[in-house]
C-alpha cells in the first residue's frame, strides 16, 4: 500500500458518503425538477444537503447555491458581482488560486482595474495593506481563507471587518479550508464563499458558493431556472448528497482530525528540518494543520517527487515542470522565496487516514532521496549552515 | 509520462560525480529552467576513459546525463562530439515532448568538455 500525502490536491470519498451517493444513483435518481415522487425524493436529498453546507459554515441554506467546483465557484463570485456592477475596482492577492487569477485578468482586460496585494514572508495578506487599497469604486475583495501551497491562513475577521465598516463586497475562496477549520460567514462578514467537496472526503466535481443574501450579485450560467434561476442545468443530486455528507462528517471530525494532523505534521517537519539547508515555508502556527512545504537547498522539487513516487508515497512539488521551461511557484515567490528555493519545494499535505509509522516512513524515504540528489547535485554544497 | 527506462536511470544514474585533473570540464546551464550540469572527462590515445558528471535538475535531465554519459564512455572524441540530444533521447526510448529540452544539457555539458579537452 501507497502512502499518500497529498491531500491538498484531492481526497478519497469517504466510504459513509460513497454509500448515501450510491443509493442516489440507483434509487432515489430522479431529477430534481421532476413534479413525480422521483423528483421529490431526489430534491429532499439536495434540500438536506444545503442544510448541512449551511450549517458547517454558519449560514442559511437559501443562500447555498450548488456549482460543478471551486473553480465555477471562484468565477462565479467575481465575474457575478463584475457584471452586476459593471465596472470598478476588485483586490485580490498575488497567491490566489488560479481560478481567482485568471478570472481579475480576464476582468482586468475588460477594463476593469484589479490590485493584487503581496503576502507577508509567511503567504500571509497583511489587513492594512487591504483597507488602503481600498478605493471610492472598490466593488470586491477576494481573498483566500488559506493557501493551496503553503497552507498560510488570511487574517480573515479583520478582512471582512474592513470590507464591512467600507461597506465592499468580500468574496473568499476557501476550497482548501472548508471542512478543515472551524468557519462562521457571519461570524468573520463574508459575503461570497466558494467551497469544493473533494477538498473533505467528498466527490469530485460538486462545490457551492455561499451567496449572503441580498448581494448583488448575476448568475453566469443560463438556461434553466435551478437554484432559484441562478445558475441554470440538472442538478448533480448524488455529488450534492455526498457534498453533504462530507461537509457533516467533516465538521463533526474537525477537532480531533485538526489536532491529530498538526502532530503528524509537527513530526513531519521535525524529522525533515534535521537536514542540513532545508527551509520550513509558510507560518509555523496559522496554516492548514495538515501542511508541510519544505525547500531543500540544491534539488529540483520534481526529482524528489518522483522519487518517493517510486517509492509508493504520494507528494507534490511547488514548481512544475511541465510546461517545458520551469515555472516556479508563483506563491512562493510572492513570498520572497529565490527562484531556486520556490523550485525545491516539495509540499506534503497530511490527511484522515494517515498514520505516525506513514510520516515516519516518508520522513525517513525523504532524508535519503534528498542526500543521494544533493550527491548528485552540482549546486549544493553543506557548509553546515543553520536552517531558517 | 516516463518510460521504464529512463526511470531506471533516474533512480539509479551512473556515472555519478567529479574528478580530480580531468583532461576535459564543462559546465552548462539552462536559462530556461535552471538545470544545472558539470561533466568531467578522462582522455586517453583519443578515447574517454572515463567520465563524471553532476547534474541539478528533473528526473529528464538526470536520465539524460546518466545515460549520455554510459554512450559517451569509450567512443573517440570525434563520435563523441557528434552526438546529439535527439541520440540521448533515442536511447532512452524516449522522453516527453515537453522534457526533450531537458536532454540538451547532457549534449551541450559533453560538448563543452571536449572543447576544453581541446583547447590544452
């Protein structure tokens, strides 16, 4: 058996939400604008599973709203409230996800003018830093709740207590937190929060986007009138139930899952910050409990990766190199990372069903590959320097 | 996205290291992806007699260096400059079409040993 330690990327579905997903599969398959007891059954399970969203984030189920993802989700937020204002101002940050980037650019390039905050040398946005961006035609900011790479969690409270005494619109993406850590809507003032089920045990392709009710806000998906006209086609009835079931299960295993997760992943980084220049990215106590970025000085990332690969152990790298030349991560370099750093780091993302004897095993596969690539590395040399 | 091949010589490369007085050095870097390579070349009545290299990079240009260096092990200095990546690449059976770029190093670092070779 593999160990696998990216969770970040995906999780397995739960067996608990496999079951209630299959039953909606073979039996209560109707669809949920069918009038017929089919369409009924099968819209009592989509009208139990937006309780349970609303529930694990603070909200209320009419301001749930089911997409295909994170990335519908994400687009969603930003071009809906771009085209219910029609021009103006959006802040976002360097680090987002892809969805929200390309998403400001694409707004951007149709005029309207988009701030992309830098992050603090954790991948942290700084509150200040959002308050004087602030401009007379702000109409959004979009940040997210934590980062894909290094797991770093946004000073969220403080971001919606601007956005609300400014009176702007705060979107977060908050696919790699949602499930994860404990959050309240309400609570910290977001207006727009896009989640992704396969995040927590869920399956793939299903998300929703919390939309506090009275946003202004337009759908960007026509053509039928499901989820109250706001966004148009068949619902995924058995993904939505198993969204459901994820979120609960979810949310009713936060605490223990979070405290056991940070030790793994304490042990994690103990174990691989005795090596020589190996550098711990991200913050060291608000970030993901799961979260494990390292750079080791004078490999490439992708070297290591596929290492443990052959090894049975399943990680991921900050920088690909898949698009022929490499492409750092972008998030690192924001945060002040060397080019050369951002492309050794190996992200190792620690999840339900990991064991200490897993973290133990990769720890111990790591150190090994990282001192036969350095052997082999002409770039590294130890001159026993101390770790940052 | 790798073949078995080239894997093996990810894992395992030979040829590993460095050299004290080589008869030929060369160093090269990829601008495009900071893939970093040094190769050392021992020269006896025109043959490489032995070689070593270091390489920092991905697995394509570990593979690439490793078995570039088993080809290049033996032949005249002559057959030896006159192979290409496309060589290093044929031999490996292979590599992706996004990581041939990567093989290039293997063919610019031994090209840049021999001109060294040479220039003594």
């Amino acid at each position: 058996m593999g160990i696998y330690l990216d969770h970040s990327a995906t999780t397995y579905v739960d067996k608990k939400v496999l079951a209630k997903m299959t039953q909606c599969y073979s039996e209560t398959f109707g669809n949920t604008s069918s009038q017929h007891s089919y369409g009924r059954d099968a819209e009592k399970g989509v009208g139990a599973a937006r309780a349970q969203v609303a529930d694990a984030i603070g909200a209320s189920p009419g301001e749930i709203y089911f997409t295909s993802g994170g990335t519908e989700s994400d687009n969603w937020a930003i071009k809906g409230v771009a085209k219910f204002a029609r021009k103006g101002h959006i802040i976002t940050t360097g680090i987002e996800h892809r969805a929200v980037l390309d998403t400001c650019k694409y707004l951007e390039a149709k005029g309207f003018s988009i701030t992309y905050l830098p992050v603090d040398a954790f991948g942290a946005v700084r509150a200040d830093d959002v308050e004087k961006a602030l401009q007379d035609d702000t109409i959004l900011i979009s940040i997210m709740f934590a980062n894909n790479e290094v797991g770093t969690i946004n000073p969220m409270a403080q971001i919606g207590q601007i956005a609300k005494k400014h009176g702007v619109l705060f979107h977060t993406d908050a696919v790699q937190a949602v499930g994860h850590v404990p959050i309240d809507v309400s609570a910290i003032g977001i207006d727009l929060l896009s989640l992704s089920a396969h995040k927590f045990y869920g399956p793939k392709g299903v998300g929703a986007l919390y939309i506090k009710n009275g946003t202004n806000i337009e759908k960007i998906i026509h053509g039928g009138s499901h989820e109250k006209g706001m966004r148009a086609g068949t619902l995924n009835s058995p993904g939505i139930v198993g969204l459901g079931a994820a979120i609960s299960l979810a949310t009713e295993v936060m605490d223990n899952e979070f405290v056991k997760e940070a030790a793994l992943a304490k042990r994690l980084k103990d174990a691989l910050l005795q090596l020589p220049k190996a550098k711990y990215n991200g913050h060291p106590d608000d970030r993901l409990p799961g979260n494990v970025n390292i750079s080791f000085d004078g490999i490439e990332a992708e070297a290591l990766m596929l290492h443990l690969d052959l090894e049975g152990i399943a990680v991921s790298t900050g920088s690909a190199c898949s698009s022929g030349s490499t492409n750092p991560s972008y998030v690192l370099k924001e945060m002040g990372c060397t080019i050369e750093q951002a492309r050794a780091a190996v992200r190792f993302t620690i999840g339900r069903c990991n064991t200490t004897k897993d973290i133990d095993t990769a720890a111990k596969k790591t150190k090994s590959i990282v001192e036969k690539l350095r052997a082999l590395s002409p770039l590294f040399a130890d001159k026993g320097e101390k770790n940052v | 996205m790798y073949n078995e091949k080239v894997l093996q010589h990810f894992k395992d490369p030979h040829n590993v290291g460095t050299m004290e007085n080589p008869d030929g050095y060369g160093e090269v870097g990829s601008s495009e992806c900071g893939d970093t390579m040094k190769m050392y070349i021992k020269v006896d009545d025109n043959k490489i007699t032995d070689i070593k290299y270091q390489t920092y990079g991905c697995c394509a240009a570990i593979a690439s260096s490793s078995i570039a260096t088993d080809m290049a092990l033996g032949k005249t200095i002559e057959e030896a400059q006159a192979m290409s990546k496309m060589d290093i690449v044929q031999e490996l059976g292979g590599l992706p079409e996004k990581k041939i770029h990567c093989s290039l190093l293997a063919e610019d670092a031994l090209k840049e040993a021999i001109k060294d070779y040479k220039s003594k």
